[in-house]
C-alpha cells in the first residue's frame, strides 16, 4: 500500500526562487576568464551539486587540468562572490510565481514542509526573500557532508520533521537532486523540462495554478 504523504521538502534554487540562473551566470562568466565558455546544456551537470564539486565538473568541460587545491578554493570563491552580488539583491518579489501560494495551502493543510538545498548560501536567499522563519526544517550546505545525488540532505530534512523517508515528497529542479530523493527513498515531483528530469516521478513547470491536489494524487 502506497503511503500517505505528510512531509513536503522543497529545494530551493531553481524551486523556490530563480537563483539557478545566477549559479549560471557566475560559472560561465569563470569558463570565460578561463578561456572556454560553458553552455546551458552542460550547466544541467552542475545543478543541485556543491560548489567544489560543480568547479570540478567545469574544469573537466573546459579540459583544465593540473589546477592545485589552492587555486580550486581560490577559483570557487571568486565564482561564489559574483554569485552573492546577486543574491543580495533579491527580495521577497524574488520568489518565482506561484510558490507562496502553494506553501500555504500546504501549511493550512498541516502538511509539514522542508528546504532541502546543497547551496551554503540557503541562510542568505532565505533571508532576503522573507522566509528565514517559514520552513518547520532548513536543511542545508552548511549541515550536509556529501552533496545530491547522496541521499543524506533529504534524510536530514526527514528527520529534523520527525517523519519517515516513504511519507516525504521532494519538489527539485536537478536530476541530481531527484536521484538523491528516490537514494532516500522518497516520491519527487520535477520543476522544469520533462527532458532535464527523466527520473522523477512527475514533472511540472512551475507552481503558477499548482494546487495541493498534486500532492494527493500522488
Ligand atoms: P553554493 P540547491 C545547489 O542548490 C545549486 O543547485 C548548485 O548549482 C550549487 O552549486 C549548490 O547549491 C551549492 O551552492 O555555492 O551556494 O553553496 O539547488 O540544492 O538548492
Ligand atoms: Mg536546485
């Protein structure tokens, strides 16, 4: 028997708010310094994947190698700093169509709901948007060891709700992300292009006229 779902973790760039675009930006604007460009095709690679991993990816699609420990950490935070210039600048307009509505439906309803992002810079985007005390769990960056696909940042969040893996339902927008919740043993809905997210149970474009009846239906 299919159980029922209580929990709803939500990634949060690329889900909650636009900031995929960003992460994007800043990379191909590193491939560029470095001589090689990097296309929106390969960036899907680096979606739901931490920074140093990301970096190795690019490295790899630019054919660089030989690059010291140092000049890696050196390489990720200039890419993070132009990533910061704009996430300081979001507000709570910021928060892509839809989405509010749909997490208070989940709210009304007592569905618990969580962030489950790779991103260290969760605290900062939650914080600017006006929703640092929305969610009943963050799961982020900052407390995870292994990134997406590795099941560990959806288990946390299950945990920190208090509900079993099979009773969690994750929305992402990183075929990474969708394998670590199934790793976790949970449903998934994709947010994007069916073609971007061959794995997850269902896919939608966004949370513009999304109810909760998905959540049923699941
Ligand atoms: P940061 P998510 C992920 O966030 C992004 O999808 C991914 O592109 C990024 O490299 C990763 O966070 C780490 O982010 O550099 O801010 O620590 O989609 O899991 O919310
Ligand atoms: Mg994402």
């Amino acid at each position: 028997m299919t159980q029922k779902i209580k929990a709803i973790i939500f990634d949060l760039d690329g889900v909650i708010v636009d900031t995929a675009i960003f992460h994007f930006q800043a990379w191909k604007k590193l491939a560029n310094t470095m001589g090689f460009d990097l296309t929106k095709a390969q960036n899907e690679q680096l979606k739901g994947i931490s920074r140093l991993e990301s970096l190795d990816i690019l490295l790899e699609i630019g054919k660089t190698d030989a690059v010291s420990n140092e000049e890696k950490q050196q390489l990720a935070t200039r890419k993070n700093e132009w990533y910061r210039e704009n996430i300081l600048k979001m507000t709570p307009q910021d928060i892509l169509p839809g989405v509010k509505n749909f997490l208070e439906e989940l709210k009304k309803a007592d569905y618990k709901i969580a962030i489950g992002s790779s991103s260290k810079n969760a605290g900062t985007i939650l914080e600017r948007i006006g929703m640092k005390d929305f969610f009943d769990a963050v799961v982020d960056g900052t407390k995870i060891t292994r990134s997406k696909p590795d099941p560990e940042v959806f288990l946390k969040g299950a945990q920190e709700l208090n509900i079993p893996p099979e009773q969690c339902l994750v929305f992402e927008d990183a075929e990474s992300g969708i394998e670590a919740a199934k790793n976790a043993g949970m449903k998934t809905i994709g947010v994007g292009k069916p073609e971007n997210l061959p794995k997850a149970d269902k896919v939608i474009p966004g949370f513009k006229n999304i109810n909760i009846s998905i959540i049923e239906n699941s």
